[in-house]
C-alpha cells in the first residue's frame, strides 16, 4: 500500500514540471494573442501543478521513508539469516567467498534503498514520457534530441562498472586493513606488539595497504571522469 501511493506521487510529482512549462507556454500564447481562454488554462495548468507538487513533497517523502526503513529491515534481516546459517567454515577459511561476503555486507545500504530506486526510476521515465510528449506536439524531428544523451548514459554505465570492479578487486586489502586493526586494538595482543616493537610494522602495513586500495579506486574513478569529459566534449562538439 505505501509503495503503491509512493510510486502515484512520485509519478505525480515526476510529470508536474514539464506540464508547467506547456503552462507558461500557453499563458505566454494567450497573451500574445490576447485570449482569455488561453490565458486561464496556462494559469490553471500552472497553479495545478504547484499544489500537485506541494502534496507530493508533503505526503510522499514520509511514505516512501517509511518504506525504505522497512525494506531496509527486510533485507539486513534476510541477510544476517543468510549469513549466519552458512554451514561448516569454508566461508571463512576461502578468501574468495570472505571477498563476496564482504562487497554484500558493504551493500547492503544499496539493497535496502532499492524501493528509493525503483521509485526513481519509475518518476524518470513518467517525466521522459511526459518530455517527448510535449517535444512531439511541437515537431516530431524534436524526438531526436534525447538520442544526443545517448553517449552520457553509456559513458556513466562503463564508468560506474569499472568503479565497482575496482571496488571488488580491492577487498582483500580491505578485509585485511580491518583485521590489522583489530589486531591493533586488541587487549590481548597488546603485550607482544609492545615486547617486539611490531606496532610502527602494522602502521606501516596499514597505510600500504589502505594507499594501494585507494589508489586503485581512485585510477578507476579518473579513468571514469575521462570517459565522461570525452562524451560531453564530442556532444558539445556535435551542437
């Protein structure tokens, strides 16, 4: 019930500001051409939309927090059951599955805020409907013009991938940055890092590890901005 009167208002809220614009675009006829008519249903379409979109901001953003909180429980639940009841220790004892179970306790946010995507995505393509509508009614050669946003959104999936690979392969040294640490910090391991001296060896050991995890995201986050500099240039070019 809360997804589907999020997903009305989203929706509503999603397709408000293109239909202002048709708004203003028939007040500003009917003042040219001096027609009452006109005027009064670019105002009415105008002032429709502004309490459209004060409801939706009133009333949905507590609906779809509230379902985002529950989801989230939903899915940090099913994953500490999932996690909890793996039998026998090869979860612990392979560093590929330890690897795979880290990146899902990581994400786990992302899973937890998937009604918070969906409803994105729903109120993306509502307002792209609504666009092209309105570019249609103008000309049908203005529906052409989303095609030159084309090579952003490829560009922003091959950024985003190399991101996330980038983000795995670096796991391990994450997973062990965590361990030094706790080695670090545990009481019982306190005497023999104070007897040997092997506390500046684990700092050491610690910066190393996390700069090459650092450093491996970052060239894949430079490497993404790249991508992304060359498609906006080539679009800019293009106009």
């Amino acid at each position: 019930m809360l997804m589907a009167l999020s997903t009305v208002l989203v929706a509503a809220r999603a397709i408000t500001a293109p239909t202002q614009t048709y708004g203003v675009s028939l007040l500003v006829e009917g003042l040219t051409g001096d027609r009452s008519s006109t005027i009064a249903l670019g105002i009415g379409i105008i002032v429709g939309g502004l309490a459209i979109s004060f409801v939706a901001d009133v009333v949905g953003w507590p609906l779809q927090d509230t379902a985002q909180e529950r989801m989230a429980g939903r899915v940090h639940a099913d994953l500490l059951d999932v996690t909890t009841g793996i039998p026998g220790l090869t979860h612990h004892e392979r560093p590929d599955i330890a690897d795979r179970l880290e990146l899902v306790r990581e994400r786990a946010w992302r899973m937890g805020v998937g009604a918070e995507v969906l409803l994105w995505a729903f109120g993306t393509i509502a307002n792209t409907v609504t666009v092209l509508g309105l570019l249609g009614s103008v000309h049908p050669l203005l529906l052409l013009l989303p095609l030159l946003g084309a090579t952003r959104i490829w560009s922003a999936y091959v950024s985003s991938t190399r991101q996330h690979k980038a983000w795995e392969d670096s796991l391990p040294q994450e997973r062990l940055v965590d361990r030094l640490i706790e080695v670090a910090k545990d009481a019982r391991t306190g005497l023999e890092l104070r007897v040997f001296g092997l506390g500046r060896v684990l700092l050491d050991r610690i910066f190393s590890l996390q700069t090459a995890r650092f450093r491996r995201r970052v060239e894949a986050a430079r490497w993404g901005g790249k991508v992304d500099g060359c498609c906006c240039w080539r679009r800019r070019w293009i106009r």
